[in-house]
C-alpha cells in the first residue's frame, strides 16, 4: 500500500502534458460517460416532449387523479437501495472479492426486478382503468418517458446478468472490471434520471 | 491465464486501483443525503405549509441538489486532474438539456399563447 501511494505521489509530479497517453480505464470511463450524456440528452427530450403535453388530457383523467404518491415513493427507495448495493459490488469487484460481488449484484438485481415489477404493475392498472397510452397526449408523452426509463432499467437488469456471468468464467480481468465499472455508471445514471422523473411526472402533479 | 492478467493499458501504474470510485463510506454519505432530500421532496409535494406557488419551485431545487448528490457520491465525478474531461462533458451535457427542455417549454406556450382564440 505505501509503494501504492509513493507511486501516485510520483505520478501526480509529472505535468499533464509529459504523462503520454491516458490509461485504457479512463479513456473507456471517458468514452461510456458519453454514452450516458447523449442518453440523458434522449431523456429530456422526453421531459421537454412530458412538459408540453402533461395539460393536454382530452377531456380524461389528468395527473392528479391518476398517481399513487406511497407506490412511487417504494419505487424511489428501491432505485436508490439498489444505486447504493450497485456501488457496493462494484467496490468489492475492485477488491477482487467474489462473493461479495455475487451477494451486492444479487441484491442490486432484486430491487431492481422489484422496481420494474411494481412499474410494470402500475402500467397494467392504468390501462385496465382505461387511460391507456392512446387515450391524450399527456397519456403517450407520460408512457413514452416513463416506459423509455423502465425499457433502460430492463437492459440493465440483462446486462447485470451478462456481468455476473463474465465474473464467474473470466474472473476479474482488466477488461471485465472495466466493464462493471461502465455498468456502475449506467445503474447510476438510471437512478438520476429517475429524480427527474419522479419530481415532474408525479410530484409535479397538482 | 497469466498474460491475460497482465494486460494492463499503456500509462496504467500495475497493482494501483482507481481512484475514482469511492468508498463505503462515499456510498453511505450520498444515500443519506439523498433519503433527506426524497423525504423532504415528497414532504414538500403533499404539505400545506409551503405557500402553494412556491412548491415546484422549491420541487426542483430538491431534484437538482439530488442530482448534484448522485453525481458526486455515486457517480463520482469531481474536477480532479484525470476527470476534467468528464467534467467538461458533463459541463456542455446539462447545457444541452437545459437548452432542450426550456427552449421547448418557451416555444410551445409561445405558441399556444398566439394560437388562443380572440376573446370577443
């Protein structure tokens, strides 16, 4: 650990134009967190298409009579349960640790099934009450952003799969730590958009 | 088996992990930050003690402070050397979205603002 630090104590004296190319960890990190501002960019599109549309109820039911505030806030504490679970199995994949990569994912990926679940359950409600994404305008845009967050928290839950499998026959190589430390930000960002998410379509909702 | 485990990239210092990760601890802190300010969010939406025009705006200071939260203690992202580009990123990102989201919001009630019948 001393030679760790004395290194980077080393490291930190060199001036950034001397340093040569930066490492494969922050280049990857650099080009996913790209990824995920152009994926956020999707996002308030949606918001911006939400906050247009979220008066537009064609004479059915507005966003006052259709919102469950305790079922949103279970959701809300799932998402953020599962973030913290998520930061730390990606801290045990650091470490090399296993089983406790296998004991923080398998938590992470049961809130997250639970999130979905509850999700998904509130989409057949409103449509078995007949407020359907065909209904208004404020219905679709409320579908679109809220199905476009779920469809997302969906491909995380397979790729956490993916990732655990990668642990189990590869082991902690480079390469798959680098690829867990991608998935820790996109679970992350998940959980940001979900803030947005929550304060406008249902808290805003008045 | 080994030389895969060597495959370490140019400018990685071997056997030092990142520093860009956090600890439990970093974990801990910004999910009790973040419980406050959901709690109080969600406090904030059904109370009467708030003067009832106040309440989106107070709504969104909560959001953006709890983003500011998820992005510091979760994501990690901080203005130290090897991350200004992330932060620079992240810098023209909430600039494009802020430009997205408000400039749509101006446009479409400017324009429901000049579509409205004349009140005879």
């Amino acid at each position: 650990m001393s030679a760790a630090e004395h290194t980077l104590a080393g490291s930190a004296e060199i001036p950034v134009s001397l340093r040569g190319p930066a490492s494969t960890r922050v280049v990857a990190g650099f080009g996913f967190w790209l990824f995920l501002l152009s994926d956020i960019l999707i996002f308030a599109a949606l918001f911006a298409a939400y906050s247009v549309l979220s008066g537009e109820t064609a004479g059915g039911p507005s966003a006052t009579d259709l919102f469950d505030r305790k079922h949103v806030f279970i959701e809300t504490l799932c998402l953020l349960a599962s973030s913290v679970t998520c930061g730390f199995g990606t801290l045990a994949v650091q470490r090399a640790q296993a089983a406790m990569v296998y004991f923080w994912m398998t938590l992470t990926f049961l809130l997250g099934a639970t999130f979905l679940a509850l999700e998904i359950g509130e989409f057949r409600d409103l449509v078995a009450r007949g407020a359907g994404p065909s209904h208004s305008a404020f219905l679709s845009a409320f579908f679109t952003l809220v199905g476009t967050h779920g469809l997302h928290v969906t491909l995380g839950l397979c790729w956490m799969i993916v990732m655990l499998i990668q642990v189990a026959t590869l082991g902690f190589r480079p390469m798959v730590v680098r690829r867990f430390f991608c998935f820790g930000l996109f679970w992350h960002a998940l959980d940001i958009v979900w803030v947005g998410v929550f304060t406008i379509v249902y808290l805003g909702a008045r | 088996m080994e030389p895969q485990l060597q495959q370490s990239a140019q400018g990685d210092t071997p056997g030092v992990s990142a520093q860009t990760h956090g600890t439990h601890r970093t974990y801990l802190i910004g999910l009790g930050y973040a419980l406050v300010l959901t709690l109080t969010s969600f406090w904030a939406a059904s109370t009467d003690l708030v003067f009832p025009p106040g309440v989106p705006v107070l709504l969104g200071v909560l959001a953006i402070a709890q983003m500011g939260v998820h992005l510091v203690f979760f994501l990690n992202i901080s203005s130290a050397p090897d991350q200004t580009n992330n932060f620079l990123a992240l810098a023209f990102g909430i600039f494009a979205v802020a430009l997205i989201v408000f400039g749509s919001m101006i446009i479409m009630a400017n324009l429901n603002h000049n579509m409205m019948m004349p009140v005879e």
